[in-house]
C-alpha cells in the first residue's frame, strides 16, 4: 500500500469519526429546532451514506458527490459562522444596548450560545472531504 493511499484511508477515517461525532453532538443539543439548525444534520446524513458508497463502489460519479457535499459544508461552515455570531451579538445587544459595537463583537465572538466558532467544524470536515477526494484516482482512470 502506498503512502498516498494510507494517507488517504486516514483522511477518510477521520472524516467519518467527525461526521458522525458531529451527527450525534448536534441531535443530543437538539439541533434541529429550525429550517436552519437543521442544515447540518441534512448534510451530514447523507454524507454518511454516500461515504459507505463510495467505499463499496468507488467511482467517478461518488468522487464527484463527495467534492459537491462537501463545498456545501464549506458554504454551510461559514454561513454558519456568521449566523452564530449574530445571534450572539444580538443576545449582547438586548443586555446592554448602550454598548460599542466592537465590544459587542468581542462579547458574542465569546459567547457559549450560541458558540460562535462551532461551525467551523462544518467547515474543517468540508475542506478534509476535498482534500480526501483531490486527484482521487477513482475521479478519473487516468489519474494517479
């Protein structure tokens, strides 16, 4: 086996290990309140699916899926981000209204809740799921 692949296999593993940690996370915190909690447990699962998938029947069209799913969480991370820390500020705003807005900021980029950099795990898994399908030598059987 060579190193590129082992290297591989250990991209896949912790994708997997994070998606599903993540999956479980989200449904004991009751993530799925809203249209917009729900986003990343509708991502997630079907990932999952799509993993077993891929490992069952490597091929253009999963590599393909993988790279699309995983833009999403990219998209999703960031997004997420942003939302996050609005709702934060927005917390702070309602408990200090004479507040500057840097601080304001500082506060909600702080906060436990919502916690304000939590989605970036949906941006991590997003760039290890491109990194684990970059140059896949299932994409193409040209490849590698």
């Amino acid at each position: 086996m060579s190193t590129l692949v082992r290297i591989r296999s250990w991209l896949l593993a912790l994708l997997v290990l994070q998606l599903a940690g993540s999956f479980i996370e989200l449904v004991l915190l009751n993530h799925y309140e809203d249209v917009l909690q729900f986003i990343p447990l509708a991502l997630i699962a079907p990932t999952l699916l799509l993993l077993v998938w891929h490992l069952v029947r490597p091929r253009p069209v999963t590599v393909r899926a993988i790279q699309v799913l995983m833009a999403g969480f990219v998209v999703a991370g960031l997004v997420g981000i942003v939302l996050h820390v609005q709702g934060a500020a927005a917390f702070q705003r309602e408990m200090d209204p004479a507040q500057s807005s840097w601080s304001i900021l500082q506060k909600a980029v702080r906060a436990q809740a919502p916690p304000a950099l939590a989605p970036g795990v949906m941006l991590q898994m997003g760039l290890l799921g491109l990194v684990y399908a970059y140059r896949h030598p299932a994409a193409s059987p040209f490849m590698e």
